[in-house]
C-alpha cells in the first residue's frame, strides 16, 4: 500500500490529456480502474472500500463544491488488529455556483469482499441525475492526495 497514491496518480494520468483538462465522468471511470485494483487488506469486509460524495464545504474558507472520489483502505499492526485507515482522494473543486449547490449532499460507498459487484455500483451510479449538471462547469482545480484516518 506504499505505492497506493502512487497508483491513484498513475491511472487518473493515462492518455495525453491532462488531468485537469478530463470531464468529470472520465476521471469517475478511471479512478474506478484503480477502485478495481486489489491491495494486500485485511479480509474484512470494510478493509478496502471507494466512496463517492459531492456537496458544497468551506473546509479551507471560502465555500467550493467538491466532488470528492476517495479510496480506503484498512492498515493492521503487526498482531493483525486495526490500526488506521488510509485514503486516497480524487477532489474535483468547483465554484460553489446555483446549479451544484442545488444539489445538495449525497456519499455512497462500495466496498469489496461483499455481496456487492463493483461494475454494477460503478453504473448504477454513472446514471444518476447528476453526472449532467456537474459536466457543465469545469473544475476550479483538482487535488489528488492521501492522507490517514
């Protein structure tokens, strides 16, 4: 897991086309190639698991609509019990305009090593109602960063 941003940045790079320069619904599907990618986890359920969320957050001043791709992933200690949590973001940062703060809040996780496939959350999701909305405006920024929890 000590290359795991590593990879994040690897698979959001692929291609000739800059990161920042993506639609939003292509950096979704290429952070979902690196959700499908397996790490060294615990054999729990909740070990390695990808959550989407968006809403408008003054985390750092000012308000920005973010919508945030975030991969996490269990860390044991050396007998095995849990230790912490990394995750992995993809942050596309917009200005908080009218349309996305209509949005409100939304999170939904995945996590392997459950009943649940990761292709059929990964499509359930792409036909939500606000992939059209988020497409029309570019993204102030876009942060990719790891950090533990």
């Amino acid at each position: 897991m000590d290359r795991a941003e590593e990879r994040l940045r690897h698979e959001l790079s692929r291609g000739n086309q800059p990161l920042a320069e993506l639609d939003p619904v292509e950096v979704w599907l290429r952070f979902v190639r690196f959700g499908s990618q397996r790490f060294d986890t615990a054999d729990t359920p909740d070990a390695d698991g990808l959550l989407l969320q968006y809403g408008t957050h003054a985390f750092e001043g000012r308000p920005l609509f973010t919508l945030d791709l975030v991969r996490q992933l269990e860390i044991n200690d050396a007998s095995g019990e849990h230790d912490h949590y990394i995750q992995l973001h993809c942050e596309l940062r917009y200005e908080p305009v009218p349309p996305l703060r209509a949005l409100g809040h939304f999170a939904t996780w995945f996590f392997h090593d459950t009943d649940d496939e990761l292709d059929a959350w990964a499509v359930d999701l792409r036909r939500q109602e606000f992939w059209p909305i988020i497409r029309t405006f570019r993204p102030r920024d876009i942060r990719v960063y790891q950090e533990q929890v």
